[in-house]
C-alpha cells in the first residue's frame, strides 16, 4: 500500500499540467458476503470500516488508511484482497500540502460493497 501511495506523489506534477488523475476502486469490497436483496442493510463490520475510512481522510490521516492492515477484523473483512482499496491511496496521495480530501458521496451497497467517492480539488 505505501508503494502505491508514493508512487501517487510522484505523479503530483501531472496536475500542474491539468491533467485529470481518476482512481476508482471501493474501500469495502467483499463480494463473498454481498446481499442480493433490494434495501439490503449494510454489514456491521461494513459500516465501521467505511465510517474509520471517511473519518481519516476528514482529518488527513493519511498513515492510518495506508497502513489499513493494522485496524482489525472490520478492515480484513471490508479488504479482503487489496486491488480495489489501492485507488484510493492514489487520490490521497495526489494531494498538495494544505489541500483537503472532499467527500461527495457516502453509501454502502449489497451489504458490502461502499460507495465512498472523495476528490482532491
């Protein structure tokens, strides 16, 4: 995940440029325990990663959510293989100094896929 996320650093200077950096991924996604029921309820476990995800871009924590492995059961629930949280360190690292991580979007869908959605502006 630090690699990932320094590599996102490097690529600052792009933006300079006015070139738009996508990253798109979910920071819950575990498709074993998705809920195909319409209104499904979010997962516990779901929920708490999300909120401790969300929470730690608000206050540019960015250590806790590279290091996500160290949160807990909710983390390796919402985590289960890596590939669709990596984006999201991209977009944090993309950020200058004094620059904040805006949420636009917040929801969690099929019990266990978020749709947490952040921009860097």
């Amino acid at each position: 995940a630090r690699a990932h996320y320094e590599l996102a650093k490097q690529l600052r200077p792009l933006r300079n440029e006015n070139i738009l950096i996508l990253s798109s991924g979910n920071v819950v996604h575990n498709l074993r325990t998705i809920d195909w029921h319409a209104n499904a309820k979010p997962h516990v476990w779901a929920e708490k990663f999300n909120h401790f995800f969300a929470s730690e871009i608000r206050a540019d924590h960015h250590d806790s959510l590279i290091d996500w492995e160290h949160y807990g059961e909710a983390a390796h629930l919402s985590i289960p293989t890596a590939e669709h949280y990596w984006p999201a360190l991209y977009t944090l690292g993309l950020q200058e100094d004094g620059e904040h991580a805006k949420e636009f979007i917040n929801g969690i869908e099929m019990s266990s896929i978020s749709m947490l959605g952040f921009a860097v502006q």
